[in-house]
C-alpha cells in the first residue's frame, strides 16, 4: 500500500494496524538497518522520527496521537508468550534522532531491552560482510512480512519470497553479536554521546 494512503489521516492508523497484527503474531524477527526498531523506541525517539514522517509525507499532524500508539504498541514485548529477535545495524546506534539526550535515553534503552525475557537483541557490526541485498523488513511467524520503501509498504505472504526473508533474516543473525560484545558497541555508541 502506498503511504500516501497508509498515513493519509496521519500515523496513528498505521500504529494501530500494526499493533493487529503484532498481538496474533508468535514470534516476530526484525531486521532495521539506520534506525531503533519502534517495539524498542523511547518516546522522545519515538517523537522524532514521526515528526519527520508527518513532514516528509506532508500528512496531518497527529503527533501526540501517533506517539501514544506507537508506546502502547510496545506492552506487546511484556504480554503472552511471543519472542522477538532484533537485529539491529551498528549504524543506527549512530543515525542521530533528536540529540545527544534523546540518544543517550535510546541507546540506554537498547541496554535495558537485552534483558527482556522474551527478546533476543543483537548488533550487526558496521565490519560485517556484505552477502545480499538488505533493507529493514519485519517477519510475522512465517505468514507475513512487512517491508518499507520510501513510496510504499509491501505486504509479503508468498512462501516463496518469505523463504528468501527468512535465509536473509538467518544470514543476518550469523553475523550478528549478541551479550556481552553487544552490549559494548551499544555502550561505544553511548560514550561517543555522553
């Protein structure tokens, strides 16, 4: 779907359809590669990044609206029995949203999120090895997968193309650190804000 019209009434919309389809899914793999995945933003990152969505897309402000969703979309990280793996980019450790103190909240976050029961949290290393085309994508269970572009939302269901997901997701993982070394290039990113 375009976004013109996905976020034709403003972003509030678009939080709540994914928070549907987020609350049947099981287990959720997400892949972000310039940004914090949003099930992990703070509200002041969360602010930023959906101000610029309302100024890029020339919708209707709905800001605080579109803020409050996408927080209440996050309860799903402490409710039922989902997992959540994240792979997240060294880079979007250093993509600027706000400033320095909106970063330092967000990445402290990230620290605090790795010890959520249910969440597998890792960092692709900025040295890792190019193998394939990569662009963020989210994967429900293995029934659906949500990619963005800058016109438009794809919505994915073929087996086939989720497959090819799924490999990339695997591949990406593989790559990935986790724990301790983690945890470092998140606090690296931190000392560079402090």
């Amino acid at each position: 779907m375009e976004f013109r019209r996905v976020l034709g009434t403003g972003t509030r919309r678009r939080q709540r359809m994914l928070s549907h389809i987020e609350g049947e899914t099981k287990i959720m793999r997400w892949f972000e590669p310039t940004i914090i995945p949003g099930l992990l933003q703070t509200p002041g990152y969360i602010e930023w990044i959906l101000s610029r969505i309302i100024r890029f897309y020339d919708i209707p402000n709905d800001l605080e609206d579109g803020v409050t969703a996408r927080i209440e979309r996050q309860q799903v990280l402490y409710r039922g029995t989902r997992r959540f793996s994240f792979v997240i980019a060294e880079q979007a450790l250093y993509t600027t949203a706000g400033d320095d103190s909106v970063m330092v909240e967000q990445l402290d976050r990230l620290l605090t999120a790795m010890a959520l029961p249910r969440v597998q949290l890792g960092i692709l290393p900025r040295t890792a090895v190019w193998e394939t085309m990569m662009n963020s994508f989210v994967l429900y269970d293995n029934r659906l997968a949500i990619v963005e572009t800058v016109t438009a939302e794809l919505t994915i269901t073929q087996p086939r193309e989720l497959a090819l997901y799924g490999k990339l997701f695997d591949t990406l993982v593989g790559q990935t650190v986790y724990g301790e070394p983690a945890r470092r290039l998140i606090a690296s990113a931190l000392d560079r804000r402090r």
